[in-house]
C-alpha cells in the first residue's frame, strides 16, 4: 500500500531528512539529513525558511511510561513494523517446532498477546487468527493445538468507538470455535480449545523479555506482544508547542483541552503561530470541538486546508481588536466562489470570512476475522447509523478500503494481492 511520494505532485519539491526543530521567531525549521553509503554514514544539517508551514506529522506509539513496553513489544505505526512483526510469527512457529521442547514451552512461545482492543488491536488479531485457521493447517498443523491469541484491554469494553450492538458482535465473532477445513486438523485440538481469548478490565503493568505482567498481579508468558494502546506526541510536536507556548499564550491555554497536540482554531491556524502554522491530523487538536485521531478526519482536513489556499484566502487578516485574536480567514475578492463555498457562506450566514472546517462523520469500519466486519455507517448528522455485520460488513470494509488508496496503481496491486492469497494462501517466507 506504500507509493512513492514523488509521484503525489510534480510542483513539490521533496526533501528527504528529519525535521529536529521548528522556529516560529524566524519562520525556519532545522532539518537533519543521515546517507549511508556502504559502512560509512554522513550527517548534513541544513535549514528551510517558510512562509506558511504545515504541520502534519502525526503521532507516535504512546506507552504510558509502563516498563518494558518499549524494549520488548512490537509496535503497529510503519512498515517496518509490520514486516518485524511477519518474520516474528513465523520465527515463533519455527522455534516452537524443536523436538526438545516441552509443551508448556511451546505453549508460551506460541502465544500472542495483542495489547489494547481498539480497531487496530482487533484487526491484528483477528488477521493473527485467519492465519492460523486458513494456512496454520497446511504449514503447522501439529502446532495449532499450543496457539494462543490473547487481547488485553484495560477498559471493560472492545471497539470503543463503535455502537454496544456492534462491539457484542466483535467480540462473538473473535471468541467463537476457530474453523478448520480439513476434519483431520480439527481432531488434533484439545477439546473446548479456545484460540482467542478476550482480557478484559486487565492493566499491563509491566513486560519482561518473556512475560506480560498484569495490574490483578497475573502473569502471561508470551512469544510476541503487540502494542496497540494509544498514541503519544512526537518531540517535536512537543518542542514547537514550547516555542510558541511563552508566558500565557493561547497555544498554552490551548493545552488544557489539547493535551501535547498542536492546539489549533476552527480553520486549522495553530494558536499562536500568527496565521503563518497550521497543522491537521493526529498532532494537532481543535479546541472548540475535538476530533476521533482517524485517518478519515486527517483527510478531509488536507483537503479543506488545501481549497482555502488554492482559492486565494487571506489566512491572517490580523488581530481582532476587541477579543485580541487572529480574525478568520476571508476570500479573495478577485476569485467567484465556488457552489460548495456559497452553501458554506450560507450555513453560517457570512459570505466574509471562511467557513470554519466541519467533519462529515462517514462511519467507521473493523475487520473481524473469518470474512467478516464490521460497518457503522453515518447517514444524517444526528440520525441512527446505519450498521452492518458478517459479509455486508466485509464488503463494505473491502470497497472502502480499495477505493482510498492512493492511486489506481495501488489499488491494482491491493486487488492483485487478495487474490493471490486467496488463491495461494499467505506467503511465508523470510527476506
């Protein structure tokens, strides 16, 4: 699903390096630029002045300070994520298949612990339960019998996010008897086996090399742990808001609801930054009303941001007087609205400034195993969703998922790939 960013647009110029430090006093960032060549690895530090930054840098995995979270759990944020966690499974099954193993050992190297039960924990593990089911018996399957998919979540419900109704039927669906095809696999397991079990109400308190220990003071010796719990800010997300938090400012006062997100208005002007920052995505926060950290909110505040500069507005028409804030961004005169921007005029009953950016709740989606998910569909602002479940669900789920990637080569590939696995189950190899 990955896509060069080059190919985005043709007018951007992009520079590959890491951003360590943004200056709002002199409208510069400082950037880092690491090139490997061979054994040998040069540092070049440059800087690049703006006129007008965004900043959409996202979030990183937050664990809470919890001891050994960091040093011995996988994460779910990159790619190289991903590929880690693929060639640890299969390690695990590898390593599970020594014959001087006892079973209690191979009972705990094959136990996953997926930490955290919100949409990215449930989809990992219900993907983590159709591998075992769908290839397990054509790879492993006299190993099926030691595997153990546990999801561990703190608070007393899964899917926080979605309708009561749809989180019973999350957890039906991952909880049911694991299905397997050939009669033979199914009698090697123990009777009343349970792939996946469900932790509710249970803190992590800490994670050792080899167990998870829990806040009741149980443990769970596990081969791989998960970490989908929650997302932190990044250092410099942290850094700018320092920059620009001095001394009462609105970017600290911003803070109380914003939390180490860029605190930011109705039009995405981050809050002391003069007009001149804006932010969107999982590292910012609009203080008059906030926002799910979702990728589909992240998207329609790209494309608000962009019509409002591609149309000309004036992002910092200067301090009001009376209130001693930056005033709304207005049109520019010389440009005709557009039909969208004349309906937006009219909701708020001012053609004079920018229509602040409002969210348009699409519903939310889940993948639940064994062909299956979940759909939370927003029709009207304030009506009842509209909810799906089992096939409807995965097809919703499947379309939906197809049609936002990127490009028309990706969702060629994406296609290609399902039908490859279908066909030819997962690919297990190692590179």
């Amino acid at each position: 699903i990955t896509e060069p960013v080059r190919d985005i647009s043709k007018k951007a110029n992009f520079l590959e390096a890491t951003a360590t430090n943004i200056d709002p006093k002199t409208n510069s960032i400082t950037c880092e630029s690491v090139i490997c060549e061979g054994t040998n690895c040069k540092i070049n530090d440059f800087t690049v002045e703006y006129d007008r930054l965004i900043v959409t840098v996202g979030a990183q995995t937050n664990t809470f300070g919890i001891p050994g979270v960091r040093e011995h759990c996988a994460f779910l944020k990159q790619v190289e994520d991903a590929r880690r966690i693929r060639t640890s499974i299969v390690n695990l099954f590898e390593r599970a298949n020594i014959p001087s193993l006892t079973d209690e050992e191979r009972k705990a190297i094959l136990t996953f612990a997926v930490i955290g039960a919100g949409p990215t924990g449930i989809e990992f593990a219900a993907e983590l339960r159709d591998f075992v089911e769908n290839d397990g018996p054509k790879y492993y399957p006299n190993l099926l019998k030691f595997v153990r998919i546990k999801v561990i979540e703190a608070s007393s419900t899964v899917l926080a996010p979605f309708d009561k109704s749809l989180q019973n039927e999350a957890i039906r669906q991952l909880t049911s008897a694991p299905k397997f095809r050939d009669p033979a696999v199914a009698n090697l397991l123990p009777e009343q086996f349970k792939l996946t079990e469900l932790l509710l109400d249970s803190g992590v308190k800490e994670v050792t090399d080899e167990k998870i220990l829990l806040s009741d003071g149980s443990e769970i010796p596990y081969g791989l742990a998960v970490w989908a719990a929650g997302n932190g800010p990044l250092p410099i997300t942290l850094n700018l808001i320092d920059a620009l938090g001095n001394g009462g400012s609105e970017q600290t006062e911003g803070q109380a609801i914003a939390r180490g997100r860029l605190a930011t208005d109705p039009w995405l002007r981050v809050l002391g930054g003069e007009g001149k920052i804006f932010s969107y995505g999982d590292c910012s926060c609009i203080v008059d009303g906030q926002l799910p950290a979702t990728a589909q909110v992240a998207s329609q505040q790209g494309e608000y941001l962009a019509k409002l500069f591609s149309r000309g507005y004036n992002m910092s028409p200067g301090i009001d007087p009376e209130e001693g804030i930056l005033m709304p961004p207005t049109p520019d005169p010389s440009v005709e609205k557009s039909i969208s921007e004349k309906i937006s005029s009219f909701a708020i009953q001012n053609d004079e400034i920018a229509a602040p950016f409002q969210f348009l709740n699409l519903g939310i989606l889940a993948y639940t195993g064994g062909g299956s998910a979940l759909a939370q569909l927003q029709v009207a602002p304030d009506g009842e969703p509209v909810k799906g479940t089992g096939k409807v669900g995965f097809g919703l789920w499947r379309s939906v998922y197809l049609t936002k990637q990127v490009s028309l080569r990706n969702r060629v590939l994406v296609l290609l790939d399902w039908l490859k696995a279908q066909a030819f189950g997962r690919d297990i190899t190692r590179v």
